[in-house]
C-alpha cells in the first residue's frame, strides 16, 4: 500500500469532535486497550492531525499523525496501527514471525507467502480469514509489519503452510514509515520460556502415552515438519516464495535452492575461511549500511564524514570487535566512501579547504533498504534516545512535571471543609473538586441560572479585591475557580524516573536558550536549568561541541552555585532543538527560546 510515494491532499489539526469520534472508533476497533493505552494513541490535548492522502493507484487515505509521528491510518472507513503504534503496543494484533531477510521484500512492496512464515513449536495464532495481524521477526517481538489474514490458521495448516498468507499493507521503512521521524523498531525479547515449557510438556506427554484418546490444546495440531525446532525450514525458502521474480528449481528433496551468492544459511567453517582483510571489508560495510539506516538523520546533513566515522560507525561496531580501516581493501575512509559515491549511495563534497563532508544520502538506495540489522546487535544496541547514555547508565527519561497549588492563610476557610489546612499542596483537580464541593455544601448555586455561584463571605475575601467586594455579588464557575487557582500559591511535583517525587516551590522554570552578542558581532548560545530536568550540562555541552565542531564550555550560573550553564560558538539551537525534543522527547513547553533559531535559507 505505502510501498511507494504517496501525494499529500491536505494536513489539518484534527477537532474536538472529531477527536473523540476518533477515540471511540479506535476503542470499538481494539477492544483490548485499556483507557491509558487509548489516551497514548489518541491523546486528549496533545497535537493530533489528519492527513488526506492519496496512495500511487490514486486511492485516497486518511492518516492520523501524532505530532510527526503518523499513529493510524484509515481505509475504506478501517482504522489500522502503524509500526510506530505497534511498538508503543506490541500485543494489539496476533503476531506471525518471518526471518529477517523478508523485510526489505515486504518494504518493496510483496506480500507474505506461508513458507516465509516461521512455524513455533507451540504451534501459530489462531485467527479467521480477514484477520488483521502483525508481522515480525524471527528474535524480536517488535512488529515490522501489518497484514490481512488471507485464510485462516486451520487453512494455513491444512495447506502444508504454502502459498499466500498474508496481504501486507504497511511495512517498517515504507513510505509512511518515512513520514514519521524514521526511527528504527525497539529490541523487544520473545517470551520463550513460555513457549519452551509447552514444548517439553508435550515431548512428555507423548513419551509417556498419555496423548492417547485426549484432545490436544491446540485445535489445529501443526506437522512436526513445520515446526522450527526440527529445523528443516530455512531461509531460503522463505525469501524464494516472497520475491516472485526469482525462479524457484527443487532438489531431490522438493526444497526450492538459491543461488550461491544467496545462500543464507552459511556454514560457519566458511565464514571463518575468509582472509582478515575479507572480513575487515564485511565489518565496514556492514558498519556503514547500519550508521546511515540507522543513525544518521536528514537533518544532520552536511556531516563531516571524520565526525561520521568517530560518532556513528565506530558506534555500529558489535561488541567485541574493532573497526580498523587500515586493515580492509580500502586502507583509507576517503576512498572507501568514494567507492559509495559511485554507486550513488551517497555524495562527499569539500566544503571546506581540506575539509570532507557527506552532502546527501539516498535513502532509497536498494542497499540501504535491503540491509538487515543482525539479530545479535539488534538485541544489545539500545536505541537512538538511549545511545546518549554511558555505558552502564539508565537512558534519559523526561521527568514527569505536575502543577501544584499551595494552601495560604488568606485561602485556608475556602478549603476547611474538604479536610485541606494551610500548607498543603493540592493538584488543579483537587482545587476544583475541593470547589464544587464548598459550594454544594453552602447551596451556593444561583436558583435562577445554575451557571452562576453567590458570593457569601468567605468567597469575597478569598477570591474578590476590595475594589470589587461591593460590585461583585455572583461568578460564574469558571471566573470561580480561575480566581480560586490564582490566589493559590504555586508549586510544582517533578517525578524523575525511578525516583521519588519532589515538589518545589513556585512555577516550572522552563530550559532556557538564548543567543548572545560577543566581541567582533560573534553569537554564542547560552543554555539554562538543564539540571531541573535531570540532564547533565557537561554531557549537553560534550555533544554538541562534537556536533558542530564549535567550542563549548560550561560554568557556574551567576548567583546559584549549585547550577551551571552551557556556551557553544555559534547560533546552535537548531542542534539543540534536535537533542532535546527529538532525542531526549522533552516537550516543547519546556523548553524556552526556540524560536530564535535562525532562518534555513534556500541553498542557491
């Protein structure tokens, strides 16, 4: 469906109304969410827009998109998940597992033959014809895949497991996977156990007899020849029946074969057969595919390729190895990536005297969408967010920011009777319950027009300036209660994760950015309160000196000396803005002086 570019209609915020139809649509659809999960996909007030698309056969979709991220899309008056939903939710749809070198044919736009389909030893799904499912792969849970049951499980199995099974309609790096912030699907472990204990229970069962004359669990009882753990299915087979183009010969045992070049399933002995300078040459590549799919982002373009090089592919490396140029075929990193410049994989240009950058990426490049992370890297590498952490260390959480309203002297009468006293700290619910409730105990209510509240004593020297005392003698509910909040003293709950809550006095104070004028009409920017959101001002300053290639330092805030600020050369905020909202997923709210980041003008 998404396999190629589709042309936008419109891109409008979705409103109210429409919101909550949306939310009731999707909770008709995915009956198993519980209201938490319903108001992650469908927020309540977060930014939610609708898309109306039209796909290259000219059918007209809808997509949903949460911020950038594109959450849902709608066909033919059907609500599906994207990947991007599935990862926040992995169980929303049964999942059926393929290996990994199906991807890039599904992404290309094939449907899911049953071959390609990995068989469990716990037996499949069981799901109808028309069943929408996930897809993932064989290792990780994480789907990469959405399809349209083309039968049934019994079907499926009663078919030997041939033919078409699935009907793809969105993939993980498919045009609307390239709508969204690109990232990569999160390492997700199967739960084996469960499914090891089942198997050893029926292994003995049937040494035992007792399998006889009892009806199984499983009512679809899938052929031992099926079943991974005998291990006679292979990759082979599975990527043969997807790409159609290729020709398939059976051998002696009715087994469809591949060419040499790509047989999958290599015997170790003759991996370990090529020479060191081979394997060095598979290492960089391999590095190299990973950092750009990966790592590398658009809007990092131009990129020094030594900050490529130091800061994404030696990061790409697997554990226990090192990447030595030296050592390969290319002996240099500049003739190296001008052998992929050749092949239009990407575009190195001098920017400055002496100085390389990489320009451009065709990420559409066949050898950057085939390429498949290994499942052994993909299972240890965290992602994109937590790669800014140390080694050892927990990965960046947002800290939870709750407003709070403390109780004064003055305000102390208003909140008596729900049990409040002055200094305690109220959230702006409790406020308003706390509110309702003084007025309905007080018959407060106007009789003519419910939507007005009398005035009686306590409320005018709580709420009403002297000025307005004897002007004043009805409010409606919302001037009550904005009068209430604002006379309150206000605090502030920050909760970091994995730590208590810790409630300080006053407003939020946002992350504040600004540009300063220096010496000779040069700028600086000046980071503020990065420690009120749990993040660490050297660690900013060390990521964005080897960002921009520009100086940084930090110091001590001038009059706090428990805090510290953040200066970098140069007008930065469109790499902070990229740290901090993207990476670090810190709302925008929070953050102050973004919109001095300077103008992209168009490259002449």
């Amino acid at each position: 469906m998404f396999a190629k570019a589709f042309r936008v209609k419109s891109n409008t915020a979705i409103k109210g109304s429409d919101r909550r139809k949306l939310r009731n649509d999707v909770a008709a659809t995915f009956p198993t969410l519980t209201s938490e999960q319903l108001s992650e996909i469908v927020p309540n007030k977060e930014e939610l827009n609708i898309i109306k698309l039209y796909a290259h056969k000219g059918d007209a979709l809808t997509v949903y998109a949460n911020g950038r991220i594109p959450v849902l899309f709608e066909i033919e008056k059907r609500l599906y998940p994207t990947v991007y939903t599935l990862w926040s939710h992995p169980h929303l749809l049964p999942a059926f597992s393929t290996w990994p070198p199906v991807l890039h044919k599904l992404a290309g736009g094939a449907d899911l033959m049953l071959p390609g389909v990995v068989v469990p030893s716990y037996g499949l799904p069981q799901v109808d014809r028309g069943t929408l499912c996930a897809i993932t792969l064989v290792g990780n849970s994480a789907p990469v895949a959405i399809g349209i049951a083309t039968m049934s499980t019994a079907e499926m199995v009663a078919a030997g497991m041939k033919g078409k099974g699935f009907t793809v309609l969105h993939t993980y790096m498919d045009h609307l996977w390239e709508f969204g912030d690109k990232s990569c699907p999160p390492t997700i472990v199967p739960l084996e156990a469960e499914s090891s204990e089942m198997m050893d229970a029926e292994e003995e069962k049937q040494e035992a007899g007792e399998g006889e004359g009892k009806s199984q669990e499983n009512s679809h009882p899938i052929d031992p020849c099926l079943q991974t753990g005998i291990r006679n299915l292979n990759m082979e087979d599975a990527i043969q029946s997807v790409d159609m183009t290729e020709k398939e010969e059976p051998n002696e045992n009715g087994a469809a074969e591949t060419t040499e070049e790509d047989n999958l399933d290599v015997p170790q002995e003759v991996e370990d057969s090529r020479s060191p300078q081979e394997q060095m040459d598979a290492l960089l590549h391999q590095c190299f595919f990973h950092a750009l799919k990966c790592k590398v982002k658009k809007s990092e373009l131009p990129l020094l390729t030594s900050t490529f090089l130091r800061n994404y592919m030696f990061a790409c490396c697997p554990q226990g190895q090192q990447l030595d140029i030296k050592k390969s075929s290319y002996k240099k990193f500049s003739k190296f990536l001008q052998s992929m410049q050749q092949q239009n994989i990407l575009q190195v240009k001098e920017l400055n005297k002496g100085v390389e950058s990489i320009v451009n990426v065709d990420w559409r490049h066949d050898s950057i969408r085939s390429f498949v992370v290994p499942i052994e890297i993909a299972a240890s590498e965290l992602s994109v967010q937590d790669s800014r952490s140390g080694d050892g260390e927990q990965p960046y959480h947002c800290p939870e920011i709750i407003p709070l309203y403390g109780i004064s002297s003055k305000m102390a009468p208003l909140f008596q009777e729900s049990g409040y006293k002055k200094g305690d700290t109220l959230s702006s619910s409790e406020v308003r319950n706390a509110v309702i409730n003084y007025v309905k105990f007080n018959e407060l209510v106007d009789e003519t027009n419910k939507n007005f509240i009398k005035v009686d004593p306590i409320l005018c020297d709580c709420l009403l300036d002297k000025s307005e005392q004897d002007e004043i003698s009805k409010l409606t509910w919302d001037n009550l209660l904005s009068r209430c909040l604002d006379k309150l003293q206000p605090f502030h709950q920050v909760t970091f994760f994995g730590h208590d809550p810790i409630v300080r006095k006053g407003n939020n104070d946002p992350i504040d950015i600004n540009i300063a004028q220096r010496s000779c009409n040069k700028k600086v920017t000046i980071i503020k309160n990065l420690e009120l959101y749990g993040l660490d001002p050297q660690a900013v300053a060390n990521f964005l000196q080897l960002k921009v290639q520009a100086s940084a330092t930090v110091t001590t805030l001038p009059g706090a000396k428990d805090r510290a600020q953040v200066q970098v050369q140069g007008n930065q905020i469109h790499h902070l803005a990229k740290l901090l909202v993207e990476d670090y997923q810190i709302p925008r709210k929070y953050i102050k002086g973004l919109e001095m980041a300077p103008k992209m003008g168009r490259k002449k």
